[in-house]
C-alpha cells in the first residue's frame, strides 16, 4: 500500500513539476526560482515575519480549543507554536519562515466542525501541522480536495500505521496498552488485569493491546467499557473491584480516570492504575481524586517528560517561560522537529508542494535530530508497519512538587508483547 | 448485601442531585405551565462560580453567595426572555428556554477554562462504614442538604404569603390575579427558586469529582425523574429523583451480571425506561395531576 502511494506522489511530484514550469497551475503551484511553491507557500513574508526577506510556509492547526479534550488541545497548540518561533528567529527554513497562527481552528472536538474548519483552510496550508480526533482526522484524509495532504495526528491511534499520509509520533495506544501489562506482570506480579475504556478508537486500541497482552502472558483479563462523564463510573467502579485485577488499564479522560481511581481505591481496592496518555491533566492533583492518584496511578507515555534533561526540553523550557509546564506543551513542541526535518528536505530540493512533501514523507527512515525530545523510532514512514510502529514506553508517577506534576519512574522500555507484535491491522478492528 | 447497600447510599447522594434538579423544573412549571430546559445551564453555572468562588473564600461562603447569584441570573433571564413571552404558546416558552440554557451555558463553559475544576468541597472522596457498609460524605451531604431544602420549600410554601400566592397560582392563574396575586411576581420567584436549586445541585453533582463543561449532561437525567414523579408534584419530584438515582446506581453495579451481553454502562437507560414503566400505568406520573378535559 505504502509503494502504490509513493508511486502515486511521484507522480504527483513529476506532474506538479510539470506544470509548475509553465507559471502557476491549476493546483496553486508557481514556480519562485528554482522552487516549486504549492499551496500555502508564498515568497511573501509572514504576518509576524521576524526576516522580511524571506517567504511564508503557513501550516494548519485544527484543535480542540474550546471543547472536551482542551484540555490537550491548547498546550499541543502553544507547544507547536512555540517550536515554531524559536526556528524563525533561529533562521528559519532555507529562504523561509513557518507560519502555524493564521490558520488555527477549534474543531471543538465535533467531526461536523472539524470538517467546516478544514474546507476553511485546505487551500491555504501547505499541511496540517496538528489534527486533534481520530475521527475528524480520518473524514479529511477521505477529503477529495485533500489528496496529496500530510497531517500530523494528535492522536495516537494504531490505524495511523497504515495511512500514507499520516504522520504519526509516538507509541500507539495499542502498543501502550500492551507495555502496561507487560509491566503490571513483569513487576508486580499481576495475574489479572482489567481494562476500564471509552468506546471507538483510543479506548478500544488501548484495550486491545492489553487483552493481547494479558492473553500472551497468561493473565485473565476484565474488559469494562464505560462512558463519558465522571458521575457514569457506578458501573466501571464497581467492574473494577469484582474483577480484583492487580493492574488496571484505562483509557478514558482525566475525569474519568478521577472517578474510576477514586472510587475504587476509596472502597479498598489495592491494584495499580496504568492511564493511556489523554488520562492526564495535572489538574487532577488538585482534585479530592488525588490521594488516590497519587498512590495508585501511574501515566504510560512514549515522550521524555517536560522537566526531561535534553538540549530540545532544555530549548522548550526557555521558551514556555513563566507558562506553566504541561506535558501536551512538550509534545506539542516535539511534533515539530519532524516537520522541520520534512520542510527542510523539501527546500532543499526546490519542491514545496504536497505531492513533493508526500514524496519526501515516505522516504523518510526515522533518521530525525529532535535533540532528544523524540521517542526512539520516530519518524519512520519508509517502513511498513511494523517497522513504523514505536514500542516504548516511559512510566511517570504523579508527583506534586514537579512542574508538570508528573515525573519518571524508571527507564524507557519495550515490553515482550509489544516487541514482538506482529502489526496487520489498527488494533481497534480487533475488538 | 453490602455491594447492595453501597450501591443504594451512592443512589440516594446522586438520587438527591436529581430531586434538587427536578424540584426547580416543577416550580417553573407549577407557575407558568412551562418547562424550563434552562436548568442545566444554571446547574452548571452555579457549579463553576462555587468553582472560582470557593478559594477566595471558603467552600460554605461559596456555595451561598453562588446560590444567590445563580438565582439572581435567573430572576434576570425571566425578566429579560421570559417575561415578555407570556401570553405566547406554551410551545414558544419552551423552546426560549433551551435558547437561553445554550446561551448560559457557552458564557459558563468560558469560564470552566481548560482544565478541570474542582470545587473545593470538604468531603471528597472520604467514606464511613455504617454496618459494613461504605458510605461516601458528599453522598451523605448530599442527602441530608436535599432533606433541609425540602423541608424549608415546604414550609415555604405553607406558611408565606408568596408562597400562598405561588399555590394559587399554581391552580388557577387568572383567579389568582383577581384575588390580587402578582402573577409576574410569583414568575419571577419561581425562577430565581429553580435556578437556586439548580446552582445547589451542581455543588453536590461536582463533589467529590474534577469538573468541566459538561457537567450540565447530569441534569437531563431530571426530565425523566419529572415526568415519573408528575409534572406538578413537589413530591413526586423528590421520590423520583431518589428513585431514579438508587435504581440507576444499583443497576450499573449489577450491569455485568443482570446484562453481560451489554457493552455500555446499562445504568444510563434506567431513568428512561423506569419513565416509560410509569408512564403506562399512570400517564400524569406517579403523583401528577390526571388531566380533565370537558368535551
């Protein structure tokens, strides 16, 4: 599948080739120089130019700004821009800066909006540089008008394995749900494991790496499906206790995760909470949920944490300033270097275009500077699947005297499940 | 026993939380014959102004001035959307109310923020064993803060002249402006009534949990409870709402054993289809009004 599509953005390159040395074409390709500029470059400065010299690549956001998963959605966002910042005054990329504030939109978490927000700007960005919802991200990818079109997923679903025009970042929750247990065996000695999860993608992808997990490792294995909402956990508490699990795997929202922690720990439950990555919100250690959270939860993440000694967390620190520090602000940050490492490619041989970008994506072989703030693995679309996938998993225990409230437990690591997982479909289809 | 019994004492907290929702919807209705679909919107209010107020001043003081305030918004909203619609279908009315529950809630929600709120309550997550039996503090709170707030709109209702005028016109508006009632009066106190116990059931609703903005779902859960408790008994509210929250509660933790076959959480249909039960037998609710129509 991989190859037909290279093929297909060869020859989309070629063509826009083409037809970009006869002057602008149908598609908004024109030819500046020796580049081929597509949509949503000009030779034009950006609006907060900090060199007036040089052109303007305007990426996409779409978010959730203002809805349930905010929360997520505004720190990716800051992070994103404040990477972004740093390489204008840095430099910028060859002849141009990257603009990623004109054209950010809230989707407000709703597919229909998501939708309305991107017919708004597909003409104007070269891709999109944040699409927050599995969903959402999937319909615009379905997009005729967005054929050639690379979108960076805040999400992290095991699907993303098998888009082409996906950049995925990050263990998928799959591969998450399955080095939870793998740790909840391997280090507590668990023999049953319970999973508590949303219904659709993120909870069933991370629900299904722990049943594969639980099953190649012998432990039994409680699924609880529950729904949104943090006065709808009766149900889930009350699973979570009969199933008398010693590791538990949710994947929820931080509301939920509240709940089904407290709940269950306040009734005397002694297992170990593993939370998939959009369990998290540092505000949950001001909530009455947080003894509970405190002894009882960790949060599974392939990201080095904010306070992570590297040169890139180094950087995003300096640049949040008095921001409060928020992992998703990291992550958002990180997202960054693989499309610097993209653009950069695709100044270098003069084709800013989405069928140049697309060619340039899938030749790409993990190889990517991020000054540490990448998980091992990343940025590998040349590969199939299984090569693309990212395995590890860093545990972070609460902890209220840090800034992000969370900090390491342990090394890096890649459990034997995940390891060896054979990745054929999105592991959401095997529910 | 036990799971039974704990199951019971977390449906008699959220149970309350319904009652307290239901109380206002039947208030509004009792007055003007419409049913409010503002409410979430002041229950969400009220729940994040405690939010913001409970720091600076303590959760008590916080969930007095909230309350007040919440009930002077809505006094405001009859004034301004209300008010001027009466007379209209009753149809009309109603549906200016979900305008204005979007409306309030979108101004509320911007206040929500982007992460979750707490509200700062003293009971959290803290527990009691009564006979082996856990019981939650904020479910207790809960509780016992519905059983005083009944008791004070009962007597309310029996021993004030407003209260009088409430009742009467309750049963028959136009003799009521006869006798000399301000009818627009008893709207008006109607709704700042309604969106007090709103703001009141968002603090017990937001108890013990982080909140965000849709916290106003919960009170949907009230709509069921009026039409099963009748939509013009004060009673009926009350033992709906604690109906509803004690089979709901008791339903989702047998969910795995009564309805293995089910994927989701079953405890969220209860309050529908204990309504449509009800309904078939009694279709004014179990202590509504039977209509009379002449012909």
């Amino acid at each position: 599948m991989r190859r037909s599509v290279r093929r297909l953005g060869v020859l989309a390159a070629v063509t826009t080739l083409v037809l970009a040395g006869c002057g602008r074409d149908d598609g908004g390709s024109e030819a500046e120089g020796e580049a081929t500029l597509g949509t949503g470059v000009t030779s034009e400065p950006c609006p907060d130019a900090v060199d007036e010299s040089k052109g303007c690549i305007y990426l996409g956001i779409i978010s959730d700004l203002t809805g349930v998963f905010a929360g997520v959605g505004v720190p990716l966002t800051d992070g994103g821009q404040a990477f972004w910042k740093r390489v204008n005054e840095e430099g910028g990329i060859g002849d141009y800066e990257v603009d990623v504030t004109t054209y950010v939109k809230d989707n407000k978490y709703d597919p229909d909006t998501h939708a309305e927000v991107f017919a708004e700007i597909n003409d104007e960005v070269l891709l999109i540089a944040q699409s927050l919802g599995t969903i959402a991200t999937e319909a615009m990818l379905r997009d005729n008008d967005a054929d050639e079109l690379l979108v960076l997923p805040a999400t992290l679903g095991s699907n993303w394995l098998f888009e082409d025009r996906v950049l995925e970042i990050g263990t998928s929750y799959c591969a998450e749900g399955m080095n939870a247990v793998d740790y909840g065996v391997d280090e507590l000695g668990a023999d049953k494991v319970a999973a508590v999860h949303f219904p659709g993608d993120y909870g069933d992808d991370t629900a299904v790496g722990a049943r594969i997990a639980a099953e190649a490792r012998g432990a039994d294995f409680t699924d609880i499906t529950t729904g949104p909402g943090a006065d709808q956990q009766t149900a889930a508490v009350a699973e979570v206790l009969k199933s008398e699990a010693d590791i538990v795997v949710v994947a929820t929202g931080p509301l939920e995760l509240a709940a089904v922690v407290g709940g269950a720990v306040s009734q005397g439950f002694q297992g170990k909470f593993v939370g998939a990555i959009p369990t998290w919100n540092a505000a949950l250690l001001q909530s009455p949920a947080a003894p509970a959270i405190e002894a009882s939860y960790l949060w599974a993440s392939s990201f080095p944490g904010y306070d992570a000694d590297t040169p890139g967390h180094e950087a995003m620190r300096e640049a949040a300033g008095d921001a409060p520090a928020n992992e998703y602000f990291a992550m958002g940050w990180s997202g960054g270097y693989i499309l610097k490492a993209l653009l950069e490619e695709a100044v270098e041989s003069g084709d800013l275009t989405r069928g140049g970008l697309l060619e340039i994506a899938s030749s790409m072989s993990g190889d990517i500077e991020s000054e540490g703030m990448l998980p091992d693995g990343s940025g590998n679309y040349a590969g199939d699947p299984n090569e693309a996938a990212v395995r590890v998993t860093q545990l972070f225990t609460p902890a209220a005297d840090t800034d992000a409230g969370v900090e390491p437990m342990g090394d890096i690591f890649t459990g034997p499940t995940a390891e060896g997982h054979d990745f054929t479909e999105a592991c959401y289809l095997q529910k | 026993m036990t799971e039974l019994l704990t199951a019971v004492s977390i449906g008699a907290g959220n149970g309350s939380v319904y009652a307290l929702l239901a109380l206002g919807f039947v208030i509004i209705y009792k007055a003007m014959s419409v049913i409010s679909f503002a409410q979430p919107a002041f229950m969400l209010s009220g729940a994040v102004l405690v939010s913001h107020l409970s720091p600076r001043m303590g959760f008590v003081a916080a969930v007095v001035v909230g309350t007040i305030a919440i009930a002077v918004v809505a006094l405001v909203v009859e004034r301004v959307a209300v008010r001027p619609m009466v007379g209209k279908a009753v149809f009309v009315i109603a549906i200016i109310t979900i305008g204005i529950d979007i409306v309030v809630r979108v101004v509320a929600g911007a206040f929500v923020g982007v992460d979750p709120r707490t509200i700062g309550d003293p009971w959290g997550l803290d527990v009691t064993t009564i006979g082996g039996v856990q019981v939650q503090h904020r479910h207790i709170a809960a509780f016992v803060v519905t059983g005083l707030v009944v008791a004070l709109l009962f007597a309310f209702f029996r021993f004030t002249r407003m209260g009088l005028a409430m009742r009467a016109t309750a049963l028959d508006q136009e003799a009521a402006m006869a006798q000399g009632v301000d009818v627009g009066r008893v709207f008006a106190v109607s709704w700042a009534l309604a969106g007090a116990l709103a703001a009141i059931a968002g603090v017990f609703a937001s108890a013990g949990n982080p909140i965000d903005q849709n916290l106003w779902i919960i009170a949907l859960t009230a709509l069921p409870v009026i039409i099963l408790g009748g939509l013009d008994s004060l009673g009926g509210a009350v033992l709906g709402g604690l109906v509803i929250g004690i089979v709901q509660a008791v339903v989702s933790t047998y969910h795995s054993t009564w309805f293995p076959f089910l994927d989701t959480n079953s405890g969220a249909i209860v309050p529908y289809v204990l309504m449509l039960l009800v309904l078939l037998v009694r279709p004014q609710g179990l202590f509504g009004t039977k209509e009379v129509e002449r012909v």
